[in-house]
C-alpha cells in the first residue's frame, strides 16, 4: 500500500472555508473532494464564520473539518481593524492555528501531512512543529507583496516570514510559472502544482442569465472576480469609459461578477460617464452562465498565481482579454487563445474592447474553441495526479531526506 495512504492530509487555510469564496476556496473545494473519491482522509483547518456569507461549498460526507473562533474575525473585529489594521487581523489567526496543531498533534496517529495555502500565516502557525509534522508550503502568490502592499510598514518582516516559511518546510509547492520564478529569485526551488478546471462544466449549455441583455442588441464584457482594486475593478470601468467611438460604447455593457462593496466603482463609473452600463451583479454560486453568454471575458489581476478566473474563462469557449503578465502569459498565446494588452494601460485596454466588438462573430468562436483545447493539460485530474504522486514521494522518504531546509537552492 502506498505510504501515503495510511497518513491523513491536513489542509490549513487562512479563511471562513467552505462559506468564503475565493481562488484557493476554489483549488481546495475541487483537490479535497478528489482525494476523498480516491479514498484519502481528508481534513481541513479553516476559520469559525462571522455569518455574512452562506455555504459556498458542498464538501459532502467523508472530509473531516476544523474550525477555529477568532474575535477579530467577527463584524465587530473587522469594523475595530480597518485599512492596513486588516494585515493584524489576518496575522492574529497564527497563534489560534498553532494552538490547535500543537493540542492535536500528539493525538493524531499517524500525523497527517499538513498542506498550508499560503506563506506566511500557516507557516508562523507551524513553528517548532516541522520535525513532528510533514508540512507542504503551498504558495497561492506572493503573500508577503500583497500583505504589504495593505501594510508597508510591516513589509520588512512579512518578507523574512515568507523566506522562514520557503526554508522550513518539507516541500514547496507554487501555484504556477510566475510564481516559481518569485521563488527563484529568492533563491529556492519550488514544485509547480497550479489550479485546475472542468472542461465539461464550463461547457455544460446554461441558459443565458436574466440579467443580460438580449442576444445582439449589446457586446456583452464579463468579469469574474471579487470588488477591489487588484483585481482591476477600476481598469475596466476607466477603459469602457475611454471608448474614443460613441457608437461602439454605447454597445457595450460590462457586467462584474463577484462579491465586494460595489460603491466606489459605481461612484467612478458615474464619474467616466458609463454608470448605466455598468452592471454589478454579486457573488454567484455558478458562474459559468454568466461566462458563456458573454462576448469578451476579462482577466486583469495584478496578483500572482495561475488565475482560476481566468482557466475558468477560457474553458468556457469565450474570448479573453488579459494583461500582458506572467500570470497571463503562461495560459494565453496572443492572437490565438486569447487577447493580451499592456499591464494597467486603460487606453490599450479600451483598444482591446474596440478590437473585440470589430471581430466577427465566426473568428470569436475559432478563438474561443481554441481557448477551450489549450486548457485540456489543466484538467482537475491531472493536477490531482501530480499532487499525489508528489505527496506519495514525500511520505516514502527517509526523514532526512525531507528535512526542513531542502528547498534552498544549492
């Protein structure tokens, strides 16, 4: 039997999981429940709620979760840490993590493997437990960038974090090319385990959502992400706004999917003078509907990681429209599956509207079947195989050979 079978797999996760929707919610709801159809015990450690979101995943019967309470978590602990204060709140978590693995430990016979999603919460929880416990850093994007970016006076000591967690740990994993040569730059090696996506979900035939307007009156623009400023919210709405041809703005309608306090950009569409045809439409349970009735789907993170938004958009058979990042690259070729445009350029991204309304409708459909060929190698199966095989290896080594410090590169 493999050795991997006889030892549970921890996921921890810094989040309200399974009622919190977001990319690695995604990646963990869809990795978890394949383990457990191939007969893994699957446990995951996440966040008590505060009740403002329902149940986003159904995980089932079979996967064991743990949750922890955390004051600071609640409404009135998130009112008390606005702004850079939300770096604390999110940090506060370690100790509650740690608390737990450290009471649980000596009971759990065998240890489990703990995977963390990200790389610098999870890994402080993990202090002093390495040697007990065979722990995977998997870095969803640049943790300590982004935290910093919030809190730039902790940026020093979230980047030496970050680094403690890339020598600590038995393995590193990183969510996507971008993100191992990150990594690289710090002078460690990484695995490349990215997200995934269900080809035959994405294009499973929905009808088309109510909110839409009918078919061929607009050129119906979609995105899919959270409300805030990295996932380049504000881009778009300044792009459709400098649409230079009054007669192909007025065709276009951007609808934006997703969870988030949609006043600050109602209050700047109003401001480029586009508010009626911007549409906000909350968080959505299915977003395929929304994807596939689209003409132009958009993809304009500046975070790190293999956009789940953005394997989830090509998949659906639609062009993408994308910046011209690693993040973007390592999925779209230009021109063929997809569109590239420069990074936080609203002119060239107007232009890319402009250039997507112009394309007929019969050379939008060649791209997006392309798009939908080109996501076949990131079927959820695969990269549940190579996770596997990857956990299967480690559980099989001698214990020094998986002793923390083994991803420094030599």
């Amino acid at each position: 039997m493999s050795p991997l079978m006889n030892r549970p797999i921890l996921f921890v996760l810094n989040s309200s999981f399974p009622e919190y929707s977001g990319g690695r919610e995604n990646w963990l709801f869809h990795v978890s429940t394949r383990f457990r159809e191939r007969g893994h015990d699957i446990r995951i450690l996440s966040l008590m709620p505060d009740g403002s979101h329902p149940t986003h995943y159904d995980l089932g019967a079979g996967i064991r979760l743990y949750r922890v309470r955390s004051w600071l978590h609640t409404r009135v602990g998130k009112w008390l840490t606005p702004g850079s204060l939300g770096v604390l709140r999110s940090l506060s978590v370690a100790p509650l993590f740690r608390r737990f693995l450290r009471r649980q430990a000596s009971h759990w016979q065998p240890r489990p493997v703990v995977i963390g999603l990200d790389t610098v919460v999870v890994p402080l929880a993990m202090r002093g437990l390495e040697e007990s416990l065979t722990f995977v850093c998997a870095s969803k994007g640049p943790h300590a960038e982004v935290m910093s970016r919030q809190a730039p006076w902790l940026s020093f000591w979230l980047h030496r974090a970050e680094i403690r967690a890339y020598r600590s740990c038995q393995e590193l994993w990183s969510n996507g090319l971008d993100m191992r040569d990150y990594i690289r730059r710090q002078g460690f090696e990484s695995i490349v385990i990215g997200n995934g996506v269900d080809i035959a979900v994405a294009l499973r035939p929905r009808e088309r959502p109510r909110e839409y307007v009918s078919e061929g009156v607009s050129f119906r623009i979609c995105m899919v992400g959270s409300l805030i400023d990295i996932k380049g919210i504000a881009n778009a709405v300044r792009a459709l706004g400098l649409v230079s041809n009054p007669a192909q703005r007025r065709r276009m309608e951007l609808y934006l999917v997703g969870k988030g306090d949609p006043r600050p950009y109602s209050a700047l569409a109003e401001e480029c003078g586009v508010r009626s045809q911007v549409h906000f439409l909350g968080a959505r349970q299915d977003v395929f509907p929304y994807l596939q009735h689209a003409d132009l789907l958009l993809c304009l993170s500046g975070g790190g990681g293999m956009s789940m938004a953005a394997l989830e958009s090509l998949a659906s058979g639609v062009p993408v429209l994308a910046w011209n990042t690693p993040v973007y690259q390592q999925l779209i070729v230009n021109d063929l599956n997809g569109w590239l445009v420069p990074f936080a350029d609203d002119k060239a991204l107007a232009q890319g509207f402009c250039r997507a309304l112009g394309t007929s409708i019969p050379e939008r459909r060649q791209m997006g079947q392309r798009a939908v060929e080109s996501m076949r190698p990131f079927d959820w199966e695969r990269v549940v195989d190579h996770m596997e095989a990857r956990l299967h290896d480690l559980c099989g080594m001698e214990p020094a050979d998986r002793s923390p410090g083994r991803n420094a590169k030599p």
